[in-house]
C-alpha cells in the first residue's frame, strides 16, 4: 500500500519533455524522448539527465560523451510518442525526423524541436536502473519561442 502511495507522489513531480540527441563513439545518431532533466548549476552551466541503462542510447551517450536537449513545444506530444520507440538513423534523420550535427559536440539538433542545448559529459553517476549524467553547456541554439511540452499537457508519464 505504501508503495502505491510512494508512485503516486512521485508521479506528481513535474518534468518538461525533451528529445535527448546522442551520437555514439562509432558515429551513431539517435534520440529517445526524456524528461528526467534538470540545470544543477549556474557557473558552469551544467544539467544532468538521467538514462535508463538497458536502453540502445545509454551505449550511445556512453561511448560519445556528448548529449543535446531538443525542446518539444506544447504541440509536439505525436513526436515526444515517437521518441519513445527504439529508431532507426538514416539519411540525417532518426525515424523520420531530420537532424543537423550540433557545431560543438556533434550530438543531433532535431530541426522539429523550439531550443537546442548542447552538452558535453563532465561526470556521471550510478542512479539504481538509470545512470545519471552530467553534461556541461557547450552551445544554445533558440530556434523559435514557444512553451515547453509537460506532463501536465498529456497523459504521457515517466515516473512513480
Ligand atoms: C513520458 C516519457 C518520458 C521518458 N523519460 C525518460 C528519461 O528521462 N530517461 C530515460 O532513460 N528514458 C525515458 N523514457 C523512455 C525512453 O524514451 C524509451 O525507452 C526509448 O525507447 C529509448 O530509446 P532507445 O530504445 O532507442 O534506447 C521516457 C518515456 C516516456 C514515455
């Protein structure tokens, strides 16, 4: 019973989504739909977010030591779905969705998304089934202003 309320409270964190861009070690580019991300620092500018490890990007982020936040907007919830799937890169695109390689770091900036922050892997640490990465800013890119896609938006969640 505890345990059930344990997951609804935690449910009740708020969390923005994003499409965390990763490029392997061998070139790889992929992305998965994240919203266990957070700014830990204002000098550096440094986030952290956290990847399950028995998913294909964990391997990805690991060997490149890079990530990009892409920024979904309120609009976005079709692509935040698709980016929950395992996919495919081909022709400069992870299942369809066309990316450019960020000038910094070369992790993918998807062109769908409103804002790219770009990120170098300073440190990481064990987070139970998720390792937690922390990535220094390298490079900011504001394509458009719009409002950030939350869970407060749709019946998507990650949590509890
Ligand atoms: C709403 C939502 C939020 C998610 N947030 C995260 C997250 O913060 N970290 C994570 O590792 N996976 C998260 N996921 C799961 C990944 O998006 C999913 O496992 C994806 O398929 C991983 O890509 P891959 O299979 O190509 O490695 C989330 C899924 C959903 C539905």
């Amino acid at each position: 019973m505890e345990e059930q309320t344990r997951s609804e409270i935690l449910k009740t964190i708020p969390y923005g989504f994003y499409i965390t861009g990763v490029i392997g070690a061998n070139g790889e580019a992929n992305g998965f739909t994240t919203c266990w991300v957070s700014q830990v620092s204002f000098e550096p500018q440094q986030v952290i977010v956290a990847v399950r490890k028995d998913q294909h990007t964990h391997d990805l982020v690991e060997s490149g030591g890079v990530f990009s936040l892409n920024f979904l907007d309120t609009a976005q919830e079709d692509l935040a779905r698709k980016f929950t799937q395992t996919l495919e890169q081909e022709n400069g695109a992870v299942g369809g969705s066309p990316y450019t390689p960020g000038e910094a770091t070369g992790a993918p900036l998807f062109e769908e998304a409103f804002a790219h922050l770009e990120c170098r892997v300073v440190d990481k640490m064990e987070g139970g089934d998720h390792t937690v990465y922390l990535g220094e800013v390298a490079a900011a890119n504001l394509r458009r202003p719009a409002d950030i896609l939350t869970d407060l938006d749709t019946p998507m969640d990650y949590g509890g």
